[in-house]
C-alpha cells in the first residue's frame, strides 16, 4: 500500500521513497507526493531521482491493478518513453527522490479548486468532470441555459474574497445521514476505511463542502484568473462548463 502524502499536504513537492515494485504497469513507490489519475482530476508527472544522481522521468501516475484489473492501494508511477536506460539502473528496495512537477501540479489544484466554486454558482448535480492543467471543465444535470459572464464575474469574485479552504473527514454515516453533499452523480467517495475525505471552502460563509479526494490551494485568491471560456449544450439535460486561465505568471515552487 502506497502511503498517499498529497492527502495531507498538497504542497508538497518531493519525498523520499522506496521502491517497493517494478511493474508492466510502472513502479510503486512506499511513500509518494504524486497524485493518481482519479476523481475527473489528471495524475501527476514529474521525475524519480535515483541514488546516483540518474533521472528518470514520469509521464503520468495512475491506481494500480491486479490482474483481475480491480483497482489496489498501490500507487503507480509511470515512465516516460524512452527511459530504458534509468529503469535499467533501478532495482527493488532502492531509495529515490519523489519530485512533481510543480508548475503543472498548482494549475491542476488552482483548477479544481476553481470547479467547487462553480458548483457554488450553479448549485446543480455534476454528471461528468476533466480537470487538467490547460483547462478544466463540469456537466451538469440541468436544462436551464447557463451565462459565460455572470459565471465568470461570480468565480472572480468568489476568489477575490480570499474563502479559506480546509480537509477535512467525516464518517460513512454521517454521509449516509447527509446525501446531498455528494454532487456528483458519477463519481462517488470511496468508502470502506469508514472516514470520507473532504473539502470545505468558506470561514463565515460556506462557499463548499462535499466529499472530494483531489488536491487544492488553500485559499481562493491563489487560483488567480480564471474564466469560463465555453458553454455547451451537451444534451437535453447536460450543460457543459469549461474553464481556462487568463495569462498569468506561474509562482514558484514552495521552499
């Protein structure tokens, strides 16, 4: 079981790690800072820095699979092609430097931060999401027609007012006793530990507050510009919301 430390802390940039396996699939670290594909949002790339310095680059990261194809609690790191050299040089039980690319990873936070805002806007279930670093986007279960500006003024006003964001954890019963904080219709919280990851937006005011297992910044005001640059009529009942940034400079990785 890889322990998953971006549950924790989504700021932080690398760790050290063990090899714990080398897979078709990738490698599994005991501990890592990259996040898996899931929950609408892109896994994390970045690189592994093995003890002699070699680096080895990764593409993507993704839950891993018995050979059935069920999902385990491993965590699986995956190269990038053209890394047969690096692999070559790791082996089982090594120790190597977990590092994300951090650039990458805050777009995905800033992002996904960005669609509970929406949620916020358009207080209607969410029947698909894509949360990637170049854009973002939710369907919703709705008919109404939606406006790009007023939901644009409404995110940049929700991040000027600098809501503060928690993580924290509820039990399978109190979800159980509270149903409509799932939003989405076609992603549920995983259960089974008996504690459900959540995200809280607001202090005084609650902007949010539904289960979610991705990674966010811990303020509003750090997603920065975004709008909406598309609406789409998907189906009789879907509406389709994608957000972009507006130019920006990146920040700086955290010390």
């Amino acid at each position: 079981m890889t322990q998953d430390l971006f549950r924790q802390d989504a700021y932080l940039t690398q760790c050290a790690a063990s090899v714990t396996a080398i897979t078709e699939q990738g490698i599994v670290l005991d501990r890592t800072v990259f996040y898996p594909l899931g929950g609408g949002q892109a896994g994390d790339s970045g690189t592994l820095v093995l003890a002699d310095g070699t680096v080895l680059a990764i593409a993507d990261t993704r839950k891993g699979k018995d050979a059935e194809g069920h999902a385990t609690a491993d965590i699986v790191h995956v190269p990038a092609p053209g890394q047969e050299e690096a692999l070559a040089r790791l082996k089982t039980g090594d120790t190597v430097t977990a590092r994300i690319d951090w650039q990458r990873r805050h777009r995905l936070m800033r992002f996904h931060t960005a669609t509970h805002l929406l949620c916020h806007l358009v207080p209607q279930l969410v029947n698909g999401c894509s949360i990637t670093p170049d854009y973002a986007r939710l369907d919703f279960n709705m008919t109404d027609p939606l406006d790009k500006d007023t939901l644009t003024a409404g995110i940049a006003r929700l991040v000027a007012a600098a809501h503060p964001l928690t993580v924290g954890e509820i039990t399978d019963a109190e979800l159980d006793a509270n149903p409509a904080l799932v939003k989405s219709m076609s992603v549920q919280p995983p259960r089974g530990s008996g504690r459900i990851r959540t995200i809280h937006i607001g202090s005084e005011a609650l902007i949010d507050l539904q289960p979610c297992g991705g990674t966010h910044v811990a303020n509003t005001v750090e997603i920065g510009a975004v709008v909406v640059t598309k609406i789409e009529k998907k189906s009789a009942t879907t509406r389709r919301v994608v957000l972009g940034f507006a130019p920006v400079a990146e920040p700086a990785a955290p010390q």
